[in-house]
C-alpha cells in the first residue's frame, strides 16, 4: 500500500471487477478442464486429439488470469486495500492477510506452471499444477466460508466492500 495515503474505505470498481472476473474465470477452468485434461493424456501417451476450442479457451483462461493477478497486485499496491474489520480478532486479521496474498501466489503459480507444463511439455509442472488445483479449491472454500462467518457471527458487512466501489 502507499503510505502516503490513508487506507481507502472500500475496493475500487476496477478492484472489485478485477475479482469477480477472476473468479469467473477460475471457476470456469474447473468446470471446463476435461478437455485439455484428455489432450494432455494423450500427448503423455503418445496419441492424437482432436482440436477442441475448450482446450485454447482453458490456455487462454490461465494466461488471463495470470494478467489479471499481476494487474490486482499492482492496483493493491498503488491503492491499497480497505482495512480489516475493526471487531475481527487480530489472529484473523493476520490469518486474512496471509490468505489474500496466498491467493495470488497460487493463482499465479498455476498460470505458470500451466504454461509450462503445456507449452514447455513439463510432467513436473502439470504434477504441480494439479496438486496446487487441490490448494486454490481449498483455500476458495475458506474464502467463500468467510462471508457468512464475517455476517452471522462478528455481526460485520465484509462481503459489501467486494460489491460496491468505494
């Protein structure tokens, strides 16, 4: 964050589509991700596939998102972010944080390693790739579980910062 300036009060609309078009995009390489899945069989076992537009679209998916990480991290880093809630336990607090950044580490991890396995034909990184697939569910999960803890049981509107621009 700049520290220069004070802690905004909300996310931008540009951070707040930012999110929301990755998650879209995330939840779309989940659904959709037989088909490169089938291709990249085939390739390990030396046969052909058929083209299938859903493996470009889930090349260019990862590729997108990983433009899109770097465009949230710069725009987190010029704007900041709005600080945590003030009746959030400071374990919390920190648990958050840790989290956020996590997010993007992972999202961008899987990008790459993604690219790599596909374009640099890397076993290894498609082994990464998949076991990180496993860790984004999991902390996706955590994420979306936060909303009804930060509502039903510290009684605060979180999820709102995440829907209109401040």
């Amino acid at each position: 964050m700049n520290t220069a300036t004070a802690a905004p009060k909300g996310y931008s609309a540009t951070q707040i589509a930012l999110h929301w078009g990755v998650a879209v995009l995330v939840a779309g390489q989940y659904i959709f991700k037989d088909a490169i899945s089938g291709a990249w069989t085939a390739i390990r076992e030396g046969r052909d596939f058929a083209f299938d537009p859903l493996i470009l679209a889930h090349v260019v998916g990862g590729a997108l998102i990983l433009a899109l990480v770097v465009w949230r991290l710069v725009l987190r880093l010029k704007r900041g972010t709005p600080l945590p809630p003030e009746n959030e336990p400071a374990p919390l607090k920190t648990l958050s944080h840790v989290a956020h950044w996590a997010f993007y580490v992972l999202l961008a991890a899987m990008s790459l390693t993604g690219l790599l396995a596909w374009f640099g034909d890397v076993a290894a990184a498609a082994q990464v790739h998949n076991v990180l697939k496993v860790a984004l569910l999991a902390f996706i999960a955590l994420h979306v579980l936060a909303v009804p803890f930060h509502k039903l049981v510290l009684k605060n509107n979180v999820m709102q910062r995440m829907i209109r621009p401040n």
